[in-house]
C-alpha cells in the first residue's frame, strides 16, 4: 500500500493494524472455523501474526515504511505448506486487500502464488482443448481431401507463416522431422480459420464472357481495362476491379458446410462465440494476468463446455466413419449439389437486377454487426459472474430464433432476445427487425431498427456510378434493449455465490437451490427455484444454519469443540 489518504501525523502502527486485522477475521469467521490467532511479533515498523484458519497456518507481516515523501505499507502472507486452490486463502488476501484500500491511494500487487497456481491448471485445460480441436480437423480433412490437404487447400497466407515457424521447430526436434506438425503449431484463432475456409471457382457466365457484353458489370470491365492499356494507373482502379473479379467466383468447397457441420452439436455462430471467448480466455491465461477465484471457475466452465462439443464431434465422426461411410458420401454429394445451385440462382438475380447499392447480404451483416454490438456491450458487464451463463450467437435473422440469452444457474431464470426480420435488398429498399425481449416467457418489450437502401445510376458520361439517394440506419433502440436488458439483471438476478446454497435437493422441485445464507435478501430453507421453504438443521451450539436438513454442530463450533 503506497501513501496513506490521511495525514501520517499520530499514525498508530500498532492501533491500524489491529483494526484491519480484526475486520478481516470477522469476515473469515462467518464462512471459516478459526482455530487460533496471535500476533507473536511486535515491532516499532514490523508485526507478525499467526492465523489457523481450518487446518492451516498461515502467517501474514505487516511492515510500515514511514517516509515524508511516500509511506508504504507491505503485507505477507505465507504458510509451510499451500494448499493454492483453497477458497479460504482466497478470502484472506482480498478481504486483506479490501480493508486496506479504503486508507491508501493505490494498492501494488506483488507477488500471487495462488493466481500463478490458477493458471497453471488452466493451462493445461486450454493445450487440451487446443489440441482436441487439431486432432479433430485433422481426422475429418485426412480422411476427405487425403494426406496433402493443408499443402492443396489452405491460403498461401497460412502455408508461408507456419511453414516458417515449423523449419526452426524441426531443426530443434530432429526425430519429428519427418511428420506432418503444422496444426501442432498454429494459433488458436487461425484453427477457426480452417474450419470456415472456403474455395473458389470461376463462374461459367461471368463478366470476361464475350456473350455477356451489354452486362453493367462487363461495361465497366472493360472501361477500365481500356483506360489502364491507355496508360492510366492500375492502382486507381484497384478497389472496383477486385469487386468485379470477384463476382467471377463461386464457392467451390465450404470447410464447415462440406465437412465439419454434421458432425457438431451446435451451428458455426454458436461455437465461434464460444471459441472467441474462449481465445480471449487464453491470452489471460498465457500472458499470467491475474486471476481470483469467480474468473477461474468461469474459464474453466468455458473450456469444459467446448471440450465436450469437441469430443462429442469426434465421437460422432467416428461411429459414422466405421458404420455409414457410404451413405455419408451420398449425402455430402446431393448438399453440395444443392448448394450449387442455390448459388447460382441468387447469382443470377444479382446480375439481372444492377446497381451498386447494398445487396441483401451486405445489409443483412450490417444490421447483425450492430446487434452483435450491443450483446458484446452487455456481456462485458458481467462476465466475470460464474453465477449466470451468456449464451450469445451471431444472430440469424432470416429465423424468429433466440439470438441471444442470459440464464441464472441458481434461480433458474433466463433472460432471452428474438428477432423477426423483412429485408428488401432493392433500391430504396427498407429493411426492418424487430427484436422482442423476454423475461423467462414473458415479452418485456420490442425494438425496431431499420435500414434504407440507397439507388445509384450509371453515368455514361463519367463511366462510373452516381447516388440517386443516400442509405439511411436507424437503431436507435438499441440503446434501449441495453437499458433494459440490464435494468432485468440488476432486478432479477442477484449475484449467487455457491455457497450460498445448500447440498441437498428441495423437497418440491428436487432442484439444489435452497438457501442456507442470512445476507442475501432470501429467506433461509427458501429454494430460489420453486419458493418453496425447506427445513434447514441449525447448529445446535450457536443456532445459526447448517448445510444438512437435521440440526448438528456447525463448523466453527466443531472446531471450537476439539480444541
């Protein structure tokens, strides 16, 4: 702690911490059994305490440096033996933390073996998911594109970066010189690269077509291939040349779609949310940030979650591997049949209709950009609560679906987002969404946004197209469903820690959600799922509320007993 609030001047060493001390202990005692304490050490600048909370003994220093320019204060904790994970540890330093705050300007985190000891076992969790996910991509692409696929397949972006980095891995390695290793090595973000990339192929009608002259698109082709052969510059034409071979191409093969989605429990959207958090997630950890306890239970829920859709996928292409091969090749065959055609079809109704106004896709992922927005606001504010589940998707706006939902894990409440959509990608089009919010099953409101297309010409003259009218996005609500979104939290789901809760099941609803806490506005045996109350045993030394249906000594007591 550095530069006390106060003045320094009859500043009591001994008075000050003694008063922090005790307000710490009063916390531990209502949730620990302390066996004993005593400050063994006395000092004009140092004291030394020893403090059995449970089992264990720790020993916390408090040492003031006094100085004109900038006092300090410096605490320790220490014991021969840490137990790192135990919750106790945990609300000794920040109840430690907490009550000195509100004395000194700034608090400097020095050293925390117990946030070192999260990471390290949230590290090993985050190389098991990494790697179930390599492992999976590789079982599916080696059995459908063969041996050479990341050689035949992948971008020259993603060949040249890990082809540099795996020759320096093999030269270190020499005994793995001869195997394939570079999804072993590529980063976690690049590994949901692979499962959305897409090919291409060029069209059969397209704009370099001699049959297709009179086409807007052909025009301006060749406008501009006459004006670089007569010495305009190529870079001046850059952005709508590339529009324009890029409307040459197709799809040829969709990773995801082709290969991977029918393997997979959830869509694309939902678990590329899920493998963004969980990415984010990573850098936490990698980069030895610090972590308390709610962050470590909520990472590791995070990565327990995708491990499982991972592992399911896999099962899943195998079973069918060994049993329906055939029949799964039949199928593949007549989707990509399918798609081809769907394809071709919304193709060529983009050409036929003109213009260069936003196409319905391109409104379609501008108004999801900005729904995402304001989930990703929301989420922000609570992420750091193991109490509650974000389930939060990129939305799809052609269905009346759930496009973002907030369940409590212990109250059993849900909070949840739907949208209706009517999109006109013409000229002057107006889209609409309509987003609904509900409380459980009950609409708490509804929040229009809207987008009005633009209308453009082609201009002879210039050889280039003009604005007829400017586009126009109204969503304003937004801001709304944000308020209130967060006005429901803030009134229906109050922050439950698990220990809160009982370890039986309620008597009406057979759910384990009864309570057993005195401070949190429930009424002790209530079940925060049915309302029903339950009978809760009371300590029979001091009264308070046991976690047992029959009355028995409560932890503090017990301990107190033994000594």
């Amino acid at each position: 702690m550095i530069n006390p609030k106060k003045q320094t001047e009859g500043f009591n060493f001994e008075t000050y911490t003694n008063e922090i001390f005790y307000r710490v202990l009063d916390q531990i005692k209502t949730l620990y059994g302390i066996k004993n304490y005593n400050f063994y050490s006395n000092k004009t600048y140092s004291r030394e305490c020893s403090l059995f909370i449970d089992v264990h003994e720790y020993r916390i220093i408090f040492t003031y440096i006094p100085s004109d320019v900038s006092p300090q204060l410096k605490v320790d904790i220490s014991a021969d033996f840490f137990l790192l994970q135990e919750p106790h540890l945990h609300v000794l330093k920040i109840g430690l933390k907490d009550a000195l705050s509100d004395g000194w300007e700034h608090c400097l985190w020095l050293e925390d073996k117990q946030a070192v000891a999260y990471s390290e076992v949230l590290y090993r969790e985050v190389h098991s998911v990494e790697n179930a996910l390599r492992k999976l991509i590789n079982t599916i692409l080696f059995y459908r594109l063969g041996g050479n696929w990341w050689e035949e397949y992948m971008s020259s972006k993603l060949k040249n970066t890990y082809g540099l980095r795996n020759d320096p891995y093999a030269q270190r390695a020499p005994s793995f010189r001869n195997v394939h290793t570079n999804l072993m090595s590529i980063d976690t973000k690049d590994l949901l690269e692979i499962l959305t990339f897409k090919t291409y192929k060029i069209k059969k009608e397209n704009v370099l077509d001699h049959s297709l002259s009179e086409d807007e698109l052909s025009k301006k082709y060749h406008f501009i291939m006459n004006e670089v052969c007569n010495g305009k510059k190529l870079d001046s034409y850059t952005k709508d040349l590339t529009k324009i071979l890029m409307n040459t191409v197709e799809v040829d093969l969709d990773f995801w779609k082709d290969y991977f989605e029918p393997w997979f429990s959830c869509s694309l959207d939902t678990f590329k949310g899920k493998w963004d958090a969980f990415s984010h997630d990573r850098n936490h950890v990698a980069h030895n940030k610090l972590i308390d306890d709610k962050l470590f239970k909520k990472y590791r829920s995070v990565m327990s979650d995708l491990l499982k859709i991972i592992r399911e996928a896999e099962k899943k292409f195998n079973d069918h591997f060994e049993s329906k091969t055939e029949k799964y090749l039949e199928e593949l065959e007549k989707r990509k049949i399918q798609r081809e055609a769907e394809l071709y079809e919304r193709q060529k109704m983009y050409e036929e209709s003109g213009g260069e106004y936003l196409q319905e896709e391109e409104i379609v992922s501008l108004l999801t950009k900005k729904i995402i927005d304001t989930f990703h606001e929301i989420e922000e504010k609570v992420y750091y609560r193991s109490d509650i589940e974000i389930i939060s998707v990129k939305p799809n706006i052609y269905e009346t679906d759930k496009v973002f939902e907030i369940a409590h894990r212990y109250l059993y409440k849900k909070i949840y987002v739907t949208v209706e959509s009517q999109i006109d990608g013409s000229q002057s089009g107006v889209s609409g969404l309509q987003l609904t919010l509900y409380s459980n099953d009950d609409i708490e409101g509804t929040y229009d946004i809207s987008f009005t297309n633009g209308s453009v010409s082609f201009d002879e003259d210039q050889g280039a197209y003009v604005p007829i009218s400017e586009k126009d996005l109204d969503i304003a609500e937004l801001s709304n469903l944000e308020r209130d979104i967060d006005t429901l939290i803030e009134n229906d789901m109050p922050e439950i820690e698990s220990t809160h809760l009982a370890g039986f099941r309620c008597e009406e609803c057979e759910k384990f959600a009864i309570n057993i806490a005195d401070d949190n506005g429930f009424d002790i045996g209530a079940c925060l799922n049915c309302g029903h109350i339950n009978g809760v045993g009371e300590c029979t030394r001091c009264g308070i509320a046991v976690d047992s249906s029959e009355d028995e000594l409560c932890f503090s007591c017990e301990a107190m007993l033994l000594n």
